[in-house]
C-alpha cells in the first residue's frame, strides 16, 4: 500500500472516512485495523502523548505526526474524533463535503446543516440521511424513521496554535 500523502486535509478527511465514518458502530474492529501491518495502521501514542487528546476520559489515540492528523477513540460511549494540528479549515470541510457524498450518496442524503460560532471557534454541521433502499430498510426492521448521522467540523485559527480542527460523528436529532 503507498503511503498517503502529507497534505493535512487530505490525510485528516481520509482518515475520518475511512476510520470513524467506515467503522461507525464497530470501533473495536477500527482498532484492530490501526495495528501494525493492517490496512490503517496508525502509530499508537503512548498514555502520556494521547492524554491531551482524550481530555481525560478512557481510551486510545494514533497520530500521522507528519501530517499533524490524531484519530482518538473515547470510552465508555466509543466517541471517534479527529483532531488536526494545521489545516486549512475550509478547504477540509469542502473535502469532508466531497468525500461523504462520494462515498455515502447512494444510501445517503448528504447535505450542509448549518453553523454556529462560539468566540473563536466555529462548528459546521453536515447530515447524513438515510435514504432510498437503505431508509426503506432501515424502516423496515426499526420501525421508525432514521434520524442519519451528523458530522462536526469544528475549527479556530486562533483558540489554540496547537489545534485548529476537531471533526465529530454523531446521532443526528430527527
């Protein structure tokens, strides 16, 4: 497999979709594909390098150091977050945009939700709906409407020079 390439939004967006996004549901066997010699590998940071990351709650990180990209796995709930150290914050949200509709448009309506801004920080919403095929199973064996998921690209230029981008999937409020 070639190594990917250095670009931090291309490396950030791929290792979002390809881990948290792909795996979504099994981040046990996220894990097992991050290991040495696997698809994913990624670096394991040590408990004191992924402390910072996993702002003190249980769990694992693994970082692309050179392309300042870190994909932490949060216990109990299995929270994935990608967090990016340089980036150009919205060249990563067109990506994220492309990448999801790309990957997920045939079971998935994909589309902006929205932003909100608090101080410096500023969060970009987008839905993933279920639909087609997919909704009509889904409603098939829930007997409910899904509600979809809802990526968070959450970024700052100035909150932290550390840190300028978080990216999130979560339960989408119907």
């Amino acid at each position: 497999m070639a190594a990917p390439p250095n670009d931090s939004v291309d490396v950030a967006a791929r290792t979002f979709l390809l881990g948290c996004v792909a795996y979504a549901g099994d981040y046990a066997k996220l894990r097992e594909v991050l290991r040495p010699g696997r698809d994913m590998y990624l670096p394991e940071l040590s408990p004191a390098d992924a402390a910072p990351f996993l702002q003190g709650r249980e769990g694992s990180a693994w970082a692309r150091p050179d392309a300042g990209v870190t994909l932490a796995l949060l216990n109990p709930d299995e929270t994935c977050i990608v967090f990016v150290r340089k980036v150009a914050t919205d060249a990563l949200f067109r990506r994220l945009q492309a990448d999801l509709r790309s990957g997920l448009g045939k079971s998935f309506t994909v589309r902006a939700a929205g932003e909100e801004t608090k101080g410096a920080m500023r969060s970009r919403f987008i839905d993933l709906i279920p639909s087609g095929a997919y909704r009509e199973e889904l409603i098939r064996l829930y007997t409910v409407e899904p509600a979809g998921m809802r990526v968070i690209l959450t970024t700052s230029e100035t909150a932290n020079p550390d840190l300028q981008a978080i990216i999130t999937l979560g339960a989408r409020s119907p």
